[in-house]
C-alpha cells in the first residue's frame, strides 16, 4: 500500500496510506460531424484536464514521524563582504596571503542535536592548526583539530580537511565518548560561488563546500554557529574576513498521532486556507521554448505581501507526490523509487526515461534545507490544488477512511 504526500506551501508533507489511485486526463478535443461525407473533423488545441482520486485510510501511528534533522552549511566559496568569493575577499583585505596562516587559531563551535538533548552542556569546538600547536581533546568541550600542517594550495583543501577532522573524531554524548560519524554526516559539495571562487583561484572547480546534517531529529539541533579564537593562542583571532557559515536550521520535532488527530490536521488544511495572492511560474508557461534565469522562474505575492508566513497561508496544499517504481532510471540497481510528474508548457516531455529526479527532494538555499514548491520548480511532484475532502469513519473497523479530490494546476491565483 504506497503512501502518496500532500506538499504545504511551507514545505512540510503530510503522508497518507492509499488503497486506491485514480488519474482521469481529460482532453479538451471539440469534435463535429460533417454532413453527408459521413466523416468527422476535431479541433484540438491541447487543452487538457488532470484530476486524480486517492482513497486510503488514517490509523494511528506506531511511532514518533515527521520529524526533521537540522542541518547547517560551510561554504569556502561564499563571501561575507560584497565580493565575489571569499579568495577575493581575503585578497582585497590582505593582498598576498597564506590560506592556512589566516586560519590558524580560529574556531567554530557549536552542539549536535544529541548533546543539546543530553542537556550538559557538551560542545564541538572545531579549531583550525597550520602546525602541531594543538591536540585533538574528548572532554565536556571536545577539541576537533582541523589539520591544516600538509599542503592547503586552495580553499577546497580547507574544505576537504574539515570533513575529515569531523568524520575522524570522538566527543562527549552524555559523559560518554561517542563519534562525531555516529551524530552527524558530512558531505562535500561545489560551493554556490564555486566558479567564480576557482577562477580568481587560478585552479578548477573544486568542492569547497561542507554540508553538516545532524542524524537526530529535533528543533534542539537548531543554533547557531560561535566563531572565536582559541585560547590561549589568541582569545580575538580575527574572524570579521570569515567565510560564509549559516546556523543549524530545519530541525522539527516528529510526533505520534492518533487517526483523530491526522483527520483534525486535514481539515485545518483543506478548510480555511489562503493561497496567499498568487503562484505564477512562466517557466511553465513557456516551456522549453525560453529558458528563463532563476530570479524571473517564479512569483509569489504572499512574499511579497509579507503573508508568507502566516499559518493560513504556510497550511496551503500546493501539491501531490505519488511514488512509483523505476526500472528504466535504476541502472544496475533493479528499481528505484520515483514520482509521477505532469508536463506543462510548451515543447515539455517528460518519459519515463527522463524522470530522474529522486523522491522527495529538497533544496539547500542560505545554508538551510527545504522542500520546494511544485509550482515554482517541475518534476518533484504535481503541482495544483485539492478540491475534495471526504473523510468517514469505518466503526467495524476503527479507522478513518478518506477521499481525496485534486486537481492539477501550474498557475494559482487566490486569496
């Protein structure tokens, strides 16, 4: 039994168990007979419907779900002053400069998600050394040296270095040593100046950006990043030329609910909700015949009206993932697990072939992770609006039975 995901215009998903799928396309084909000839002509300008039935059941959850793990970025790439890249920032401050020399004795320091719950006040003090000045320590504070003493030619060698002092370390969970691998995962990445970064490097794009994702859930993991000096080598290394770094963002805490609670949160969402203006995509108006930059891909005026986050507004259903199967895209992996998406726009096709976006993507924007909308970005979901709500309770049973009505759109507007 698949579980389909309603997508809310903030980007949570609320996951349902469905018995019964059904897609209807309809195709707006005018058709008339000719007289006497005995024949037929049509007209049709493709205009097409799509509307699709779910029916399934609520039950009570087994476990804690829907929770979210609080990640942060580190991007070498990235200034923080009105520069290109982060080399051309510390170039325009220092002139010639030695990378590691202008890291040493710095630090970063913050908590996993599981010291904060282990409520001790345990840390990560991420500390960078250009030579052997400091040790790695396990302790209420743990020291993760950043070895910096071999050859640091470009900032992907920092970048490289920092994932590999976390990946190899060991600190406190609770008074008991824990590893770093076991509380958070580490990925490296081409930075979001990455191109920019490599040429005023004088290298090739080269990753220069670490991904940092808590493995427990939880909104404690969300805090922020305190950059400082190490003592008692310095207590004011100078971090005002830093690279970029966010803060831990997007941790959520899950919950257990009942099948009375799920049919109470449904009706929230489908009674009462704002669109919030409008959701217009041109994108999808013009297809593959214009390929637009990024700023004018989408428009959406509850941003612009400063309602965006408002709980009317975040609650709104702006999609429907329905997972399925892949034999065509798996390769040598036998299946893997995809979404059904909807064409739209002109000289849009989307095959099997081509549908090769994992399930459930997201995306990383400032350093936090987040769902994207459907209407501002194709082949993660359909994007449109539901029309139908019909939930009933099976008293031989003692479940929640639903039937869910949507319909696909690509352009929104509403209130």
């Amino acid at each position: 039994m698949p579980k389909i995901q309603l997508i809310r215009k903030d980007g949570q998903v609320i996951e349902l168990d469905a018995t019964e799928i059904g897609m209807s396309v309809t195709r707006g084909v005018s058709v008339w007979p000719i007289p006497i000839i005995a024949t037929r002509a049509a007209l049709d300008l493709n205009a097409n419907m799509l509307a699709i039935t779910v029916s399934g059941v609520v039950t009570d959850d087994i476990s804690t779900t829907g929770g979210n793990s609080a990640a942060c970025v580190l991007d070498l790439s990235r200034p923080t002053a009105v520069c290109l890249s982060w080399h051309e920032q510390l170039t325009n401050q220092y002139g010639s400069y030695v990378l590691k020399n202008v890291l040493h004795g710095k630090e970063i320091v913050f908590s996993t998600t599981g010291q904060i719950s282990a409520g001790v006040g345990e840390k990560i003090i991420l500390r960078f050394d250009s030579g052997s000045n400091f040790s790695s320590t396990v302790a209420t504070e743990s020291i993760v040296r950043v070895d910096l003493s071999g050859t640091v030619g470009h900032t992907g060698h920092v970048a490289t270095a920092i994932k590999a002092a976390l990946d190899g370390a060991t600190v406190k969970v609770g008074g008991s040593n824990t590893t770093v691998s076991s509380l958070l995962t580490t990925t490296l990445s081409l930075g979001e100046q990455s191109a920019l970064s490599a040429s005023k490097q004088g290298i090739t794009a080269v990753n220069e950006k670490v991904s940092i994702l808590n493995t427990a859930a939880g909104k404690d993991g969300n805090l922020p990043l305190v950059k400082r000096g190490a003592t008692p080598f310095s207590t004011t290394a100078d971090w005002s030329h830093a690279f970029f770094m966010s803060a831990f963002t997007g941790g959520v805490d899950g919950s257990r609910k009942s099948k009375g609670d799920k049919v109470q949160d449904l009706l929230n969402m489908t009674i009462n909700a704002n669109a919030g203006g409008f959701m217009v995509s041109p994108q999808a108006l013009t297809g593959d015949l214009v390929e637009l930059p990024d700023s004018l891909s989408s428009f959406d005026s509850s941003k612009l009206l400063g309602i965006s986050e408002s709980s009317s507004v975040r609650k709104y259903i702006v999609g429907l993932r329905i997972p399925y199967e892949s034999m065509v895209t798996a390769g040598a992996s036998g299946a893997v697990l995809r979404q059904f998406i909807v064409p739209s726009g002109p000289g849009v096709d989307y095959p099997s072939e081509e549908n090769t976006e994992v399930f459930d993507p997201t995306n990383t924007e400032g350093g936090e992770t987040t769902r994207p909308n459907p209407f501002f970005r194709q082949k993660i979901a359909i994007p449109g609006v539901v029309q139908t709500f019909q939930p009933a309770y099976q008293a031989g049973d003692s479940v929640w039975t639903y039937t869910l009505g949507f319909a696909a759109v690509e352009q929104l507007i509403g209130i």
